[in-house]
C-alpha cells in the first residue's frame, strides 16, 4: 500500500565553491599550474593576465528605478557582477619572481626502448622462422628489469593459443639461452640467482674471486642471501679474506640489468616544485609563496561589456538573447569563485605553512634534526583555527625549501614520548639517535635490537626493544644480521 507523507530533514552539504577549495587545497603546485590552464580553457570567462583598470561600479543611468516592484522583477543586480574590486588577487606577497623570468620547457629526448634494444639483438642471429617466432615471444614475456618472471610450461600453452604452435619446455630453454647470451648480461634469467651466475659467467676473466663467486651462488645461495658467512667459510674451507673478495664482485653484479635500458618515461623521473620558500635573513625567517609558474588571473573584461550591452536591452530581449544572457551570468559566477577559491587556497597555505614555521622555529633555524618539537596536525590547527582536515589537505603533496634542502611537510609531524627528566621530545630525535649508532657500528658484529635498547635507555629514552624495531624499520634500516660485513 503506498502513503505519501511530509518529512524535515536536517542535511549538511558542501556547495560547488566549497568542494572546488577542497580539491585546489590538495593538489601541489606544479598540478596548480596545469588545473589553471584547463579551468581558462573550459571557460571563456576567465583569462589569464594581470587586471588592467578598473571596471564600472556605479549603476547604469536604466538601472536606476525607485519602484521596488521594478527590482523585483530582475533576476539580479548588475552591480554584482561588474565591481571588480571585489575581485581579489590571489597572488598575496609572493616576491620570489619577476616579469623578466621566462618560462622555459625543455624537450625530452626518448632513444631506443629496451625491449627494441632486445629485438635488433635477435635480428642479428641467425634462425629460422619458428625459432625467431619463439624468441619474439619470450622477448615480449620478459619485464623492464630483464626477468622471464613467468613460468615456461605456461608459456608453451600461451604459444599454443595465441600463436598455433606446438613447442615443450626443451625447445623453449635452448631460445632462452639464446636471449640470455644477449647485452645486458643477465637478460631473460628466471630469478635473482640466476641473473647473477648469468653475469659472472659474462666475465672475460675468471679470476679465483670470480670463480669462488660463481660457486657461492651456485651451491650456497640461500646461505649468501642470508648472510651466514661462517657456514660458507667453514664448508669451502676458505679464508675470511678470500671470501671478502668473492663477495665484493657479487655486489658489483647488477640484480635488475635490464633499468638501465628501460624506457625513461616509465621510470616515473620528475623533479619536485616546491610549495613554499623558506629564507634565514640573518634569523630571520621569510616565508613565501612559490608562485613562479602560476599565471595571473582576471575576468574577461569582454564578457562583462557583453553582459552590460544584454541588461540595457533586457525589455526588448528574444528567447535566444535570454539564454545568452544566463550563459554569460554562469560563467562570470564561476570565474569568480574560481579566483576566489584560488585566492583562499594560497591564503590557507601561508596561514598552516607561517604556523608550521613559528612551531618548529628552532629546529628552521638550525636545521637539527633532534630540535624538531613533537607536532601533530591537531597542534596546527589548534593554532590557525583550521579543522585537522584542512590541515591534513595542505600537508599532504607539499614541500617547503629550506637552506638545508627541499622537505615533505609531513616530515615536520611526528609523534612525541617524554624522557626520564619528564621532557617531552619528538620520536624524530630517537630515530636519529638510532641512525647515528647504526652508522657507527662495527659492521663485523652489527648492533642488535636489544642493544639499541640499552643505548636509547642509558640516555635516557625508556623504550622497548619492539619499538626500536619498528622505527629501524620506518628507517628502512634492515636487522643486525643482514647489515653484516666482511
């Protein structure tokens, strides 16, 4: 059975302003530059360039009606749309450009891929027309680090589908050999052991190193990745010595032989624009936007005369004039809230960006590391009066220049712990307290966990052993075992 019934409801929703700040807010500013350039495409409002003079803010002489039924019967004041002097700009007080810098691109040149590099390699061996058809294949098959990462038993039934040829396993390994005699040595190998044994038997000299190298991978790899080197010295009755050197021309082996011919635009190269910049005068500090790249905006001067030419002539207007009229008040609407929006998102990075700074004064100073105070995103936007969401937008993707080096923002936030003197002091302190006694340690007998512990204890940080584990690892610090050297 249906009702019909009348229901209040109490919703809170984001307006199409307030989501366009939210999205400007999180993107960095080298994508700032390019969501510019495509909002000035898509809107003929909106145009690039500096505001050249003042518009009317007075009404026109028709405007002017001192009937209230009059203004009633417009559907808006024109005023609203030409006082440009509620126009802002969004540049604030950036000072580190000027008109004579020139925006240069510098083109970027692609040779020859890796896998082409592979193919003109096959073309220059004699085979017949199955054999280089398998080849092709296997070729296709191996990844930009020089693995046939796939097993050849699934291969032979890919072989049998996609190209309606019956092969084995056995025809298959003599085409892989074949593509493992190719430059870079260590091509087409199945795993890691492999690709190396694949390059020591590349050397022209078979030195005693390199042969107790090549023997050391091959009978006693898992020993070798694991780093018990008393097990491999005991069971080839060797010396340290000899042992040291077989280990050095292992680690001058390349375990990805094929990155260095893989194509650079899939490499993900790039160079981070930062944010802000960061100056010490003197200590003083001087903050600033980095809007070097970012052009000037200001609202199409055309499009607000063709709006004032449409209201003079609203009472003789035809149906087509109307819709003119409503597609120029949306676009000049949205220039507005787009230079709006820009100018609060520059606005919300100086105010998080100024509190950052004057927080973590001392260490912006220095550049200690162990002077960085615990901070987390509450602290700032307790400070600047933001939500922590806020907070967290201008956090993430930014990057300040300092005169010690180009920082993430979220290096600046860590967590804090207090010290047996009741100080409280950031997590970032004892990592570099760690970093350092690691750095230090005799590599033939690495500091262990437990150590670590001790060290942190004796000055003072009272924190158990699976802490420092966890830090150790957010260091990308491997376990004392896997640090041992010869």
């Amino acid at each position: 059975m249906l009702k019909q019934r009348l229901q209040q409801k109490l919703l809170q929703k984001l307006s199409p302003q307030q989501i366009q700040m939210i999205k400007l807010l999180e993107i960095p500013t080298m994508q700032l530059e390019q969501r510019i350039k495509a909002e000035i495409e898509e809107n003929p409002a909106l145009e690039e360039g500096a505001i050249e003079e003042e518009l009317r803010t007075e009404p026109l002489e028709e405007d002017v009606s001192t009937d209230p039924r009059d203004k009633d019967k417009d559907e808006f004041t024109l005023e609203d749309y030409i006082q440009d002097d509620e126009t802002p700009s969004y540049k604030l007080n950036a000072q580190n450009y000027s008109k004579d810098d020139k925006r240069e691109e510098i083109p970027f040149s692609v040779g020859l891929s890796f896998h082409d590099y592979l193919e003109d390699q096959l073309g220059l061996r004699s085979l017949d027309e199955r054999q280089r058809m398998l080849a092709l294949y296997l070729l296709g098959n191996i990844d930009d680090d020089g693995y046939l990462r796939r097993r050849l038993e699934n291969i032979v039934d890919d072989i049998a589908f996609a190209l309606s040829i019956k092969t084995d396993e056995p025809e298959l390994i003599g085409i892989l050999r074949i593509i493992q005699e190719f430059d870079p040595p260590g091509v087409g190998a199945r795993n890691l052991q492999e690709c190396l044994i694949l390059q020591l038997e590349a050397k022209e000299h078979n030195t005693p190193s390199v042969m107790l190298a090549h023997r050391i991978l091959k009978e006693f790899f898992d020993e070798f990745t694991r780093k018990h080197y008393d097990k491999i010295i005991n069971r080839l009755n060797i010396e340290d010595q000899q042992l040291k050197e077989a280990l050095d021309e292992i680690l001058k082996l390349n375990p990805k032989p094929g990155s260095a011919y893989a194509d650079p635009q899939n490499k993900g190269f790039g160079h981070i624009i930062p944010d802000f910049i960061l100056e010490n005068n003197e200590g003083d500090l001087e903050l600033s936007l980095n809007a070097k790249n970012v052009p000037e905006l200001r609202v199409s001067k055309t499009y607000n005369d063709m709006l004032q030419s449409y209201h003079q002539s609203r009472n003789n207007q035809t149906k087509g004039q109307k819709e003119a009229l409503t597609f120029v008040k949306q676009k000049l609407d949205s220039a507005r809230w787009f230079i709006d929006a820009i100018k609060q998102r520059q606005n919300t990075l100086l105010v998080t960006m100024n509190a950052i700074v004057n927080y973590q004064q001392e260490y912006f100073l220095s550049g200690d590391e162990t002077k960085l105070r615990p901070m987390i995103l509450k602290d700032i936007a307790d400070i600047t009066g933001l939500d922590v969401s806020t907070i967290s937008r201008v956090a993430n993707s930014k990057y300040v220049q300092t005169n010690f080096g180009i920082m993430s923002l979220k290096y600046f936030f860590s967590e804090g712990m207090q010290t047996e003197s009741g100080e409280e002091v950031s997590t970032r302190e004892i990592k570099k307290i760690l970093q350092d006694c690691i750095d230090s340690e005799e590599k033939r007998h690495p500091v262990t966990d437990d150590r670590l512990a001790e060290i942190l204890q004796e000055k003072g940080y009272h924190i158990a052993r699976r802490t420092v584990a966890k830090y150790r690892e957010q260091l990308n610090i491997p376990v004392a075992r896997m640090r041992k050297e010869l």
